[in-house]
C-alpha cells in the first residue's frame, strides 16, 4: 500500500509508481495530511465526492483545504482555502469545474476548480448543513440541515423554494433521485414523501414499516434506476422499498456483530441497466460490507476494527471506494481488485432447450453448442459449397433460423439489421449494448486477467516512441491490449499493422479494457480470416478478392490504376490495416461498424470496393503515385450514407463465383471461460522469425553484457581517476578553504576587536547614559521629596499657626476667665471680708457684751465692793480699751497683708506660667522648623512636661493650701491666744500692763 503525505504541497502527484493493489484489501494509496510546523499535527478529512466522470475528486479537511484529486491523470492540486471546516461537498454540477462546499459558518459556496476563485455565495441556513444533491442535470440542488431544506438554481444561484417543517419535526434527508425529476424527503418520524420537483406536487407518501421490524431511519440509499430505495438506522435490519408500488417488499437481517447502520449507498454496475444489486453497508465498527439485496450474500468487506471508516462514497462508474478512516486518512480502493464477481454481466434471459434426438441435426452438418451461460450461435462447417449451404437451408426449421438469429440480452439480428436498415445506424446510446449482443463477447474476465498479468509484451515496450500519443491513459491502454493479443497469439507481436488496427477500438472502448480486447479478438478471427497466410506480406488473397469484384463492377477504375502502377496494396490495404479509421470521421466510423458488425465478414471486403468506386472520380484525376498514398491515407469529401448503400449493393450484385461469402467463414464467437487458439498463419515462419528474433536478442544481449562490462570497467577506471582528482581538488580546495578560512578568522578576530571596542564604547556610552537618566531620576526625586517636605512643612506650618492661633485663643479665653476669675475671687474676697467683718463685728459684738457683762459684773462688784476706790477703777477700764482696740487694728492689718500676698503670689504664679508657655511654644516653633521628624517626639516631651508641671503645680497648690491652713491656724491660735491672754488680762490684769501700752503709745 503506497501513502502520500500532502503535507504544505499545493500540487504533486497521487502514487510514484504504479499501484497494484492487493486483493486481501483493495487500497490503491493512502492520502494523510500532515502540517511541517514547529508542532506538526494531522488535518482530518472530513467529506468527499466524485465528479460525474467517477475519476475525479475533491475532499477538504477541518482546516478548509480543499483538494482535487484526478486519478486517471495522477495529479493533485489545493484548490481553495477556506480557512473553516466544510461540512458538505458536490462536484457533479453542469459545469465540469465547478463545485459546491458547505462551511461551518451555515453558507454555501461555489468555487471553479480551473480558476480557483469563487463563483457565488449562497446564504440561507440558520445551522449546519449536512447534505448537498444536485439533480441529474446539475441545475438545481438540494441542501440540507436539520431544521429546513432549500432548493436552489444553480444559473442564477437563486432560492426557489424553501422547506418549512414543525419544530417537533426534524429532517432526515432531503435529495433527488437519480435520472428523475422526483425529490424524496425523509423526516425523523420515519414519514417519506415524494415530490414533483417542477411543481412540488406530491406524488406519494410511503406508508408506515411494520411494527415487527420498526426502526427510525438514519440513512438512505436508491439505486441508480431510482426504483429500489434502501433504509437503515439503528438496528441491523435494512429496509428496502419499492418506490414504483410504494410498498416494502424485503427485509435484510445484517449480522449480529452489526448494531447501527450508519452509511449506505449502491455500488454501480455498467451491466445491470441501472438496477444496483449490490449494497454498502457501513456499520458502526467501522467496517463497509457489500451485500448483493437479491441473494443476500456478503461479497466482500472494506475496512477493519484497527482501521475503521467514517464515511465511504463510491464513484459514478463503480471502480473506485474513496474513503474517511477514523483517523482522518483517506483510503481510495478499486473494486476490481476486491472481487471478480461484481462487473460480471446478469445471466442471459434466453435459454436454449434441445430437440428430441430425431429432430436433431447430425453432427456433420451442424454443430450446436448449449452451455449454461450464454446462448452459442450455430456454426456451420467451413468450406461448403453454396449449393450444400442452400439445400442445408431448405431443410432446417424456421425454429432454427429463429434460434440463429437470437442474440443476448433478448435480442434478435433480424430485427436489428431491419432497424439498421432503417435508421442507417444505431442509437448513440446503446450501440455498446448492441454490438456485445452482436459480437456475442463472452467477457472472461478470469481469461483476460491472467493475459494483462503476463505484462507489457516485449514487442511493444517502446511503442510511445513509434507511436507518440498525447494522451497517457489512451497509451496504457493500447500497449497493454496489444500486450494480451501478442500474449494469445505469437503472430501479433510481429504484425506490424496491428496498432493501427486496434487503435480506434481502444479509444472507444478505453474505460473497459475487457471488451476492447474481446472486439479485437472477434474482428480479427472473423473479419480479418485469412490475412495472415503470406505472413509478413499483405494478405494477396484477400486483395485478389477486392480486385475480382472491383473487376466486375468498375473496369475502368481498375485499368486507371493498372495504368499508373496502382496495386490493390495501395489502394486496398490501407483501408484495410486501419479499419477506415484514417479516411473517415468518428461518427462516419462508427455508422460503417455499426453495418460491418450486422452483417457477413466479406461486407468489410465490399466496403473497400465501394469506397473506391464513391471515389472514382477524384481517382481517375489522380495520376501520381503520390496523390494516389495521399488519398488512401487520409480523409476525403465522401458520404458514408452512400458507400454503405454502394455497399450493399455489391454485396446483392457480385456473383457467387467472385462474391467473398463464398471464400470467407461464417461469424464465429469467442468460447466462453477461455479464449480460442489463433493459428491462421505460416508457423513456421513466425518460429523462424520467433527463433531470429530470439538468437538476434540473446546476441544483442550478449554484447550488451560485455559492452556494459566493458563500460563497467572503464566507469570504475574513470571514476577512479575521477576520485583521486576528486580527492587532489578536494585536498586543494580545502587548503584554500583552509587559508581563506583563517584570513576570515583572522578578518572575524578583528571585526570582534572592533566589536568589542564599539561595545565597550557604547556600554560606556549606556553607563554615562544610565548615570545621567539615574542623576536625573535620583534629582527629579529628591525634588519630589523636597516639594512633598516643603509641601508637608508648609502643612505643618499652617498646622501650627493654627494650634498657635488655637493657643492664643486659649490663652486669650483663659486671660478672660482668669480675669473673670479674679474678678470672681475679687468678689468672694470682698463677700468674705464682709462676712468676716460682719463675723469680726459679732464676735466683738459679743465680746463686748461679755466685756459689758464682765464690766457690769466688775462694776457691780467694784460697786459692791470697791466704791472706795473710784479713780483706780476708771483707770483700768480705759487702759483695757485701749488694748482692745490695738489688738482689733493688728488683726486687720494682719488680714489684709495676707490677702494682698496671696493675690500678688497668683498674680506671680500667672505671670511665671504665661512666660513658660510663650517660650516653649516658641522653643517648639523653632524645632518643628529644624526637625519635622522631631515634633512628634517634642509634643509628647511637652506633653510629659505640662503633666509633670501640673502634678508640680498641683503639689505647690497643694503646700500653698498647707501653707495657708498653717497661716490660718497660726492666726486662729493667734487669736485665741491674745483671746485668753485677754480673758486672762482680764481675768488677773498686769500693773505692768498699763504702763507698757502707755509707753508704747
């Protein structure tokens, strides 16, 4: 199995040496797409479809490439880049080029393959769209997704018609059937509807399947008649329906190991007319198995459990499997090669039943061949006389005239020629039907294998250069048909004639190889008797045969040529050896064969006499030699209807005694299962030439042994001395290498010197640079932090103008309410002097009552006892008085100093505080100046300050108040001491008394 890897490759070549696939799997190549990047990965394939030739394809991958693939031409080519996967391809559209691709995107795009642009753009979907058929003259399409179908024309790429469904209802499938103008839609309630496509009547619905085998179709398939439609989904019985009587007329039963169907389609046959018999039936393991639907018999398998398909299409003609592995390969398979059994033809309709013995003809007049394939045409024996053939005539049954004129297929030689004779030719259409059916081809197919697995013949190895044809497909086919016929018989390796004879015949039948080689086969050993008994030289019987009979009709033709040295070599054979190809057209040529094969091998001989004497009249113009070869050997103004007419009419006017039939065997087919010995010609002169040929090769093979010997010595001396001058220029080229070497090394050294140098100069350059944005950078910072200070000082600064405007607002409040204070003070001191006056004035209220009471008591005493001694007593009385108001106006005077000290001392006390705190506050102003960092630490200090100085002041309030309640208990002792000196003085008055306050006085 050969693999081709795309790759980035945007054209190339599919295989690089002639596949033969095996029979085991069938694989012709293996397409992968594998990207070079950095990561490689794999590109999936994701769909394929064939063109309507069935050798062209396109595939793309989830990536949008989108590949041609032309098998018969060996090439590939990347169309179209989409750039998002495709989700659906068409390439079987009116115009060859042209192809249409379905994208994630919902759209849908025409693209020409020649040109590679894009043609139209079709909107429409609102999702994926998973199918696209085109109709049989590729002028509308379907698409489909899951929600809606859309017909459009492909002239205008216009939407016609859109298919509206129930949201609960989803569609299946939507598509044509083939060579129909009908369109079926499946939906997923298992309903199938037939459509008129022009007028989108409905034509029928199919009914339900039985509820014994109902299963919700997946997928669908119908033959190329469009008369069988197969059904399948998930389950492993296959419906198949006929759509003519709307009715389900089989059930296949897959095997076991097959669960869910998930793909089908037919496998096309060019002999079944249409009626597919065989089935492809993808399962979900991945595995196709085709099935013929009337024997349900498995023929062979595609695909395994290790590598297994996600898609499979299979070409329009039925010789080529394309499919999707699940690994994203592709896998093309030729069905030739995976069994013999497919192309096989139908069995015959006819069948041939034989007489009673006593209605039986004897062996030696006729013999009668019954076999269980086709039906053999009698043949009589060669070489009766024309009377013997009459009489045999007479006495054979019509029935056995009938059973002659019998052909394949159902059809009848009579009736033919009387069509023929008709209509002047065949229908285009099934004119290859008609001549197998003439020429009775037994198609052996096992035959023909084992003469095309034999090889290119050797005669034929160089025919290209003989025979130099454009077309490389047309060549295979002609080398490899010559190749079977010199492989059957020995002769056509040496008949020179035979591509000229062949050549026509393998272009018209170059897409099956079989039948051309049968048609040759048959032309040959009926039409072509006896032209190999003067082997090598032209057949001289068979041109004497051509000249009798131009003798009789056209004596004067005949003598022209006499006259100028024409022989029938020139103006027979030519004809002949080319079977007319070179003379007439393709459509002239196939209307004469479509005659020659109706009727007696001798109408080919007639038709070159009637061809001469159509042309009589330009011939007997010709006197050269030369124009006489250029006439024979190319085309000329003639009506072929009128030859063939000419024709017949020689073959109704010529004698017996000269008429060809008369020399010239019946038609004779070719034996079924094996071809039949050739041997019609001198043998002893094709061994001769065989053994010449032979002994001249194994020479020239001899001499080219010891020429390629020779060569072999001398190339082994030439490359010898080659190789030692090799060596000598290489030692030379070296040392050269060498010294420009170490000058490049020696040049590097000093270009990396200067390098380094204009790299240290420019990382210096960098460095300064660096140092310079750095300065900069550190400058513009510290400018930062110097604007963010000042800004912060600044912020500060207002701060404390406002503390210090808080502060003098305090003080100024704390002036007035020590003002208020001391007006307070003022006010209580005056409230208490009054009190105290007022206290003063009744305690000496009382005093002096008590004096008063003492006095009238000492008084009554001293009146009572003391009256004698009156001066005494006043003296005494005005010394106490005296004392009394001393002692009053000290203590008054000892009052008032005490209040004036105590208001100086507090007056000193706030004056001695308001100077401690306008200085530290300015002591603080000038450090929050200096140190913004310091304030913090400041305003605590101060703070511990103000506490300590309040705990101070608190403890000197406090010895003020000890010192003041000491002052006031000293005067109150004071007081009560002078009292009771007082009391006491008056108690027991001093003499010394008096004296010492008059004194003092």
């Amino acid at each position: 199995m050969q693999t081709t890897d795309l790759g980035n490759k945007e054209s190339g070549k599919i295989w690089h040496r002639k596949p033969s696939p095996a029979t085991r799997d069938g694989i012709l190549v293996n397409i992968i797409h594998n990207t070079s990047e950095y990561h490689p990965k794999v590109l999936r394939f994701l769909n394929v479809a064939f063109d309507g030739s069935g050798d062209s394809f396109i595939t793309g991958d989830h990536q949008g490439n989108i590949y041609v693939f032309d098998l018969n031409g060996n090439r590939f080519n990347l169309v179209q880049r989409t750039a998002q996967a495709c989700t659906a391809l068409a390439f079987n559209l009116r115009r060859k080029s042209e192809f249409l691709v379905a994208l994630a995107d919902y759209s849908i795009r025409c693209f020409d393959t020649v040109t590679k642009e894009l043609v139209s753009w079709m909107r429409g979907h609102e999702s994926s769209v998973f199918s696209i058929s085109v109709h049989a003259s590729g002028r509308y399409a379907i698409t489909t997704s899951s929600d809606t179908a859309q017909l459009w024309d492909l002239d205008t790429f216009q939407r016609k018609r859109k298919l509206n469904i129930r949201q609960s209802v989803g569609i299946q499938k939507v598509f044509f059937l083939p060579l129909s103008n009908t369109i079926l839609s499946c939906f997923k309630d298992n309903s199938i509807f037939a459509w008129e496509c022009d007028t989108l009547f409905c034509k029928y619905q199919l009914p339900a399947p039985p509820e014994s085998s109902s299963i919700l179709y997946k997928v669908f398939a119908v033959t190329r008649d469009g008369r069988i439609l197969a059904a399948g989904g998930k389950s492993n019985h296959l419906h198949l329906w006929c759509l003519e009587a709307t009715q389900l007329f089989r059930i296949i039963q897959m095997p076991t190991k097959v669960r869910a169907i998930r793909h089908l389609e037919f496998l096309p046959d060019s002999f079944d007319a249409g009626s597919n018999q065989v089935l492809g039936v993808l399962s979900q393991d991945g595995i196709m198995r085709f099935v013929n639907i009337q024997t349900c018999k498995l023929l062979f398998e595609v695909g395994s459990l290790d590598d297994g398909i996600s898609s499979s299409v299979i070409s329009p003609h039925g010789r080529y499997i394309a499919s999707i592995m699940e690994n994203g390969s592709l896998n093309i398979y030729s069905v030739q090669a995976l069994t013999q059994e497919i192309n096989k033809p139908p069995p015959p309709l006819v069948k041939v039943i034989e007489d009673l013995p006593k209605n039986k003809l004897s062996s030696g007049d006729l013999k009668m061949k019954v076999t269980s394939g086709r039906v053999q045409r009698p043949t009589l024996k060669p070489r009766e006389s024309k009377i013997q053939t009459r009489i045999l005539k007479q006495d054979l049954t019509s029935n056995f005239e009938n059973k002659e004129n019998e052909l394949s297929y159902g059809l009848n030689k009579k009736r033919l020629q009387i069509l023929l004779k008709g209509y002047g030719e065949y229908p285009t259409k099934y004119r290859m039907f008609i001549w197998r059916s003439l020429l009775q081809l037994p198609e052996n197919h096992t035959a023909f294998s084992s003469l095309l697995d034999k090889g290119t013949h050797v005669a034929f190895l160089n025919l290209q250069k003989k025979y130099p044809i454009k077309s490389r497909k047309l060549l295979r086919v002609l080398q490899r048909t010559l190749s079977a016929l010199a492989h059957w018989s020995a002769i056509f390796s040496d008949t020179p004639y035979l591509p000229l004879l062949a050549f026509p015949f393998v272009k018209l039948f170059q897409n099956n190889q079989l039948i051309c080689f049968e048609v040759i086969a048959t032309l040959i050993i009926n039409w072509c008797q006896h032209w190999f008994e003067y082997f090598p030289n032209p057949p001289i019987n068979i041109l004497s045969m051509i000249e009798n009979v131009l003798a009789f009709h056209d004596k004067e033709l005949l003598q022209h040529f006499i006259n100028h040295d024409v022989t029938s070599q020139l103006y027979a054979w030519p004809l002949l050896e080319t079977v007319f190809s070179e003379v007439l057209t393709r459509e002239e040529w196939l209307k004469l064969f479509d005659n020659v094969f109706s009727n007696h091998p001798s109408f080919l001989l007639m038709t070159v006499v009637a061809y001469n004497r159509c042309s009589r009249a330009p011939l007997l113009n010709c006197n050269l030699k030369d124009d006489f070869e250029y006439f024979f050997h190319h085309r000329n103004n003639l009506d072929i209807n009128v030859v063939i007419r000419e024709v017949y009419h020689l073959m109704e006017t010529t004698p017996s005694n000269i008429h060809p039939d008369s020399m010239l065997d019946v038609f004779t087919a070719l034996t079924k299962g094996q071809y039949p010995v050739f041997n019609q010609y001198p043998t002893f002169i094709v061994d001769y030439q065989t053994q010449e040929r032979e002994r001249i090769r194994n020479d020239e093979l001899d001499y080219l042994r010891e020429r390629q010997t020779v060569e072999d010595m001398q190339a082994e001396v030439d490359q010898q001395r080659v190789e030692d001058e090799a060596w000598y220029e290489k030692q030379e080229l070296l040392r050269k290498a060498e010294e420009t070497r170490r000058q490049i090394l020696l040049q590097e050294e000093e270009k990396m010197m200067q390098q380094r140098q204009k790299l240290a100069a420019a990382k210096r350059e960098l460095k300064i640079k660096e140092m310079h944005l750095q300065d900069a950078a550190r400058r513009r910072l510290l400018q930062l932090q110097q604007d963010q200070r000042e800004m912060e000082l600044r912020r500060l600064d207002d701060e404390i103008e406002r503390k210090v405007q808080m502060r003098d607002q305090e003080i100024a409040s704390t002036a007035k309410d020590l003002e208020m204070r001391q007006l307070e003070l003022e006010s209580q001191r005056r409230l208490y002097e009054k009190n105290l006056t007022r206290s003063q004035e009744a305690v000496a209220k009382e005093i002096r009552e008590e004096a008063d009471a003492y006095r009238r008591k000492v008084h009554l005493e001293e009146d009572l006892f003391h009256r004698l001694i009156d001066t005494d007593q006043t003296q005494s009385q005005k010394a106490q008085q005296i004392i009394e108001e001393n002692l009053d106006q000290a203590e008054q005077a000892c009052l008032n100093t005490d209040w004036q000290i105590q208001t100086l001392y507090k007056q000193k006390c706030d004056d001695l505080q308001r100077d401690e705190c306008y200085q530290e506050v300015a002591r603080l102003l000038q450090e929050n100046r200096r140190k913004e960092i310091e304030v913090l630490k400041a305003m605590m200090e101060e703070e511990a300050m103000k506490w300590k100085e309040a705990e101070e002041k608190e403890f000197h309030l406090r010895s003020e108040k000890k010192a003041s309640a000491l002052s006031d208990a000293s005067r109150r002792w004071f007081l009560k001491q002078q009292i009771g000196a007082a009391l006491a003085h008056a108690e027991n008055p001093s003499p010394k008394a008096p004296c010492y306050g008059l004194g003092q006085q």
